[in-house]
C-alpha cells in the first residue's frame, strides 16, 4: 500500500517534533540591497528575507546604507556576511556577520569601498576594497584578521589588471579558486562582462598558478556581472546586467574548469529587463531566479526559457535598486539532508526533492518536497538504503534513477501529491527510536506527464535523489 507513511513501515511509535530555533532555512534566498521596497513603494538599505516554502518576502534588518549590497552566506560563520553602517554621519563601512534573526556582529574588517565579496566557509571571507591601499584582494581569516591575499611569489599583495572594474566574487572549493566578475574591453568593444579565474594556493593565502579570464559579450549596451551563485551541474551561474530590454541571454552557466560559457535563459523584451538587478541558481526550485528591479519582482526562469519567464511574487521585501546581491541558503545546510545525482527533467524543468526540515528521530511532521511536478498530481516517492548517484535505467523508461532498486535491503513507495503550483509534497512521520540514529535512507520522486512535450518516451520524469540520515 503506497499510502502507509514511512514512519509506520519502520515503526507504530513517533513523537511530535520540538520546535526548531530561528535558523537559516535552506533554499531561502536572501538579499543585499542599497534599496528594497518596503510599505508598497517606500525604500530602504538593508537585508531581506525571501520564504521559498511560502513564496512572501520581509525585511529581517534595515539599516542606514549598504556598500554596494555586496553579501555572501559564510557556513563557517552560519551568516550573511556583508558591508553595512548603521550610524548616522559619515559612513564607516565594516564587514559583519548577520544571523536569521537579524542580529550581527562585527568582523572588525574596514570594507569602505568594497567591490566584491566570497566566503570560502572555512573561516576565510574574500573581499575587495577599492578604498585602501594597495589596490588588492584581502581576506579576513578564522580569527577575523585581515590578511592581503599575495601573488604567486608571495612577495606582493596581488592585484588584477587595472583595466577591470571589479563587481561580484565567488570562491569554489572544487578548484579552490576564486572567481571575480568584472566589467572591461572586449576587443573595439566595452560591452562586456568578464570573468577571472584566479586559482589559489593550498592554504588560500597567496594566488595558486596563472589567472584565466573569458569575456561575455554583449552588443546592444555596457554589461556587467551582477550575481554570482553556484550552478546547475557544477557550473558557475552568472547573472548579467547590460541595461537594455531586448531578449538577451543574461543568464550563462561557465565552466569552472575551461571557462566555457553557455546560456542557461534569456529574459525580455520586456520593459525592466534592464532593470536585472540581482540573481541565482535555485537549487531547491531548479530554475533560475532573478529580481526584476523596474517591475518589483522575482522571476523564475527554466533552462531554454526566454521571455517574461515565471512571476513567483511581486512585491515588499525585493530589490529596487541595482546595487543588490542574492544568496541562496545551501539545501545541505540542514543536517541529515544530501541532495545528490540529476535524474530526469519534467515539462517544467528539473526537479528537486528537499524536505521540510531536519530530519531528527521522533520528527513527526516531517516531509519530503519537489518541485516542478505535474499540476494536481500523484506521484511516486521510492524510497531505499543504496544510492546510485550516477543514475541508471534499469527499466528503458527514459528516466534515471537515482536509488539502486536492486542493490537495497529496504525498499518501499509512498505517495507524493501535487498542488496546483505544481509543488509536491509527501508526509513521512520519522519514529522516536534512538536506534535509527546515523542511518540513512534515499529517495526519488517518480512522476508521468501529459499533454506537454513528454520529458522521456514514456512521459515519465525522475526528481534528484535526497539521501536522508536520521539526527538525533
């Protein structure tokens, strides 16, 4: 029967959950902006909240100015890290670390000028500041002390070619590598993003080999890079800003080992477009998602999609001006959940099953969740103990699985329902029983299609796999 939750195939004893602390909530989205609105139109500097569960966005700190609304989410530190004063004179801008509950502290760090900024989430925040000398990449370690990051003799404090106005940065710890998104020359033309791949020694504190830059080309006006976030496949996601409102390909996925680039989607013509603010790759959604500044919006855009895309909300709580970032809290972030392989697309794009909440024994309103699925459907959650990261298709359905059926000592299928949205959603209690703690199980959501393009022959899509380990 697919209708027993998993809580009653493994045990007839669970406990209602306590309730969790104000806590980052993976998935969420956060922004960083010189202006958001508030109140229907008014406006203020500040950090913002964006609920991907209930699809609202709130203010969690205003403040009094925002230094280029330059931000990153630091795990080391569990915080939004960026540049803020909030004093009335002349601004002293610092670097501190806000909590959930909008509380910060400081990290000590002057950032007056602070053009980019990249957390490598092991104490290490990378920033840069135009206003002190010498022109260069600084970092502030564990202990927050401010450290200048030095050429690859480790004789001098580097700095990138002068001909580069620096915007956004990235660290990726696969290639330990910083990425910096910049504005420069592209040939005879200025219109142009550009993308430096500075690789970094063992230990971050010196550049790590030669700097690999590609540029982004843009025709019809100046471009710039505006948001970086961690991509689909393992890319580097780019959002693009080049002041203009024809259909322009400002979302580019970049390969992080040859800087290859391709277009993830394009957005426009429309009035706004222009007005692309802020941007990143959801992993919890599986889609792109971009704050359109002029329109006050947040639009969520497929792989290959072009246009309007998909208005998720309109509102209070977004960027309105162009000095913005936006984080997305990493789905991993909760203990227990580990997101892992692709599976399958549906018609809407690819789909990721996440949860609500950690998985910890006697949680009894736990649940898994997917997105992208069918409108008003019934779907199913296959739930074992072996993963196939890879994938596989075992059976010719055109749809890779992401759990090893076969391999499996504990196998099983529940329901997993729809709304209208298209958001799915299936109930699985979890059993006080201190025995299940450190085990793991995986699942994937299986769903079928129709009347669309059909994703496999079979109409036949597959989620990501979601390998769950029970806290206690």
């Amino acid at each position: 029967m697919r209708t027993r939750t998993l809580a009653t195939l493994l045990s007839l004893s669970f406990l209602a959950a306590a309730v969790r602390a104000q806590e980052f909530q993976p998935g969420d989205l956060w922004i960083v902006s010189q202006g958001i609105q508030i109140n229907g139109g008014s406006l203020t500097p500040g950090i913002s909240r964006v609920d991907s569960a209930a699809g609202t966005a709130q203010i969690v700190l205003p403040v009094s100015l925002t230094l280029q609304g330059q931000s990153t989410f630091d795990r080391y530190r569990n915080a939004v890290i960026c540049s803020f004063t909030i004093g009335t004179t002349i601004p002293s801008f610092e670097l501190r670390a806000v909590k959930a509950d909008g509380t910060h502290d400081s990290l000590g760090a002057s950032a007056s000028g602070l053009a980019a900024l990249a957390s490598a989430n092991d104490g290490r925040i990378y920033y840069f500041a135009h206003s002190l000398a010498p022109h260069c990449i600084r970092y502030v370690d564990a202990a927050n002390v401010v450290h200048e990051l030095l050429d690859a003799a480790g004789a001098a404090p580097f700095s990138p070619s002068t001909t580069f106005a620096e915007r956004v940065m990235h660290y990726d710890a696969t290639t330990n590598s910083l990425f910096l998104g910049t504005s420069g020359a592209c040939g005879a033309s200025i219109n142009v993003a550009t993308v430096l791949k500075i690789p970094l020694s063992a230990d971050g504190t010196r550049v790590g080999g030669a700097v690999q830059s590609v540029s982004i080309c843009s025709i019809p006006a100046p471009t710039k890079i505006v948001n970086f976030s961690e991509g689909p496949g393992g890319t580097l996601f780019a959002v693009i800003d080049d002041n203009s409102n024809s259909a322009q390909g400002r979302m580019v996925t970049i390969d992080k080992i040859t800087l290859a680039t391709s277009t993830y989607a394009s957005n426009g013509p429309y009035t706004g477009a222009a007005a692309t603010v802020a941007g990143v790759y959801s992993h919890k959604f599986g889609c792109a998602v971009i704050d359109d500044g002029f329109d006050v919006r947040l639009r969520k855009y497929s792989f290959g999609e072009s246009g309007l895309g998909t208005t998720w909300f309109t509102g209070d709580g977004l960027s309105v001006h162009a000095d913005a970032t936006m984080n997305e809290i990493p789905l991993d972030l909760v203990k227990g959940l580990a997101p892992y392989g692709t599976g399958t697309a549906g018609c809407k794009g690819a789909q990721a099953l996440f949860a609500n909440g950690t998985p910890q024994v006697g949680a009894a309103n736990f649940l898994f969740t997917c997105t992208n699925a069918p409108a008003s459907a019934l779907g199913l959650l296959i739930v074992g103990n072996v993963p196939d990261p890879i994938g596989s298709d075992p059976f010719g359905f055109g749809a890779l699985l992401n759990v090893n059926l076969f391999a499996s000592t504990f196998l099983t299928g529940l329901d997993i329902t729809s709304d209208a949205a298209g958001f799915g959603s299936s109930p699985a209690p979890i059993p006080i029983l201190p025995t299940f703690v450190g085990a793991t199980v995986d699942a994937q959501a299986l769903w079928v299609w129709s009347g669309c393009a059909m994703p496999s022959p079979f109409g036949i899509s597959t989620s990501t796999g979601l390998a769950v380990t029970f806290q206690p």
